[in-house]
C-alpha cells in the first residue's frame, strides 16, 4: 500500500535521534496543524541533505529566521526512507524535499514525501541537523585519547 504525504509549510522540519550515540536511530519529522510525518533515515542521510540544503542556501539568503524544535517523541515511523531529492519550490523561498520509501516489494509502488519548507526552515535544518552528527562522535576516543581526567 502505498502512502503519499505532501505538507506545505510545515509548522518543523527536523532530524531527530533515538538512543545513545552509537546505537542512535535517525529520524526526519515534518508536522503542521493536522499532520505529524516521521520517517526513519540513515545518519549518512541527514548529513547529506543538510549538505545539500546548505549549499542551496549558499545562493539564497533567508529572509527569516527560523528556529528548529525538538522531533515530537516518540517517534512513530511511517516507513523507512530509499533515497531523498531537494529542489527549487512553487515560490521564491521554498524549497521542496522530496523522500522515497525504500521499498519492501519490487513489484510495490515506493511511497513518497512531499514536504515544503522556507529557506529559514532549511537554515534551522542544516543547523541542527550538524549538532546531531556532531554530537555522535568521539574522535578522542577514535584516536586512543581519554578525555581528561581519566
């Protein structure tokens, strides 16, 4: 069964995890006043759509600031995320992120993710999207360092 979700403007878009740093589950959340849109995404996702979306954001500048929320926990995924595009919007400060679900038949029409965001929204996205991937790593550690006062 298929299930297609497009949401305009929406109130947060965001990445979101679940666990420790090592065992985390990643999460992409769009909601607005009717609709609460969770997909589970790799980590390598979100880093490459908050790659992209930066880059898109290096030619135009938000006219507003936005500030992310927090993902709405807990998370209850739809479906897991195949692959993700973004591109231009219907309006000027828009930009469209599209998600396709990795599909559990070959036979079965993968579902798809319309989501609408304000390049402030793209803004607050890349911002915190960093912070989670950032937040993961310890490259002290991966190094054979102990943080002081080991």
């Amino acid at each position: 069964m298929t299930n297609n979700y497009e949401i305009k403007n929406p109130q947060n878009f965001v990445a979101g995890t679940v666990g420790a740093p090592g065992a985390r589950i990643f999460y992409l959340q769009a909601h607005d006043e009717s609709l609460v849109l969770t997909l589970k995404v790799e980590k390598d996702q979100v880093q490459s759509l908050a790659s992209h979306l930066a880059e898109m954001l290096e030619d135009n500048n938000p006219a507003s600031i936005v500030s992310a929320t927090e993902m709405i926990e807990p998370p209850n995924a739809v479906w897991t995320v195949g692959a993700i595009a973004i591109g231009p919007g219907e309006e000027a400060e828009q930009i469209v992120v599209v998600a396709q679900e990795l599909p559990d038949q070959e036979e079965s029409e993968p579902s798809q993710a319309h989501i609408q965001i304000s390049l402030g929204q793209a803004k607050a996205f890349v911002d915190h999207a960093l912070f989670l991937i950032e937040y993961g790593r310890d490259f002290g550690r991966q190094n054979g360092h102990k943080p002081i006062g080991e």
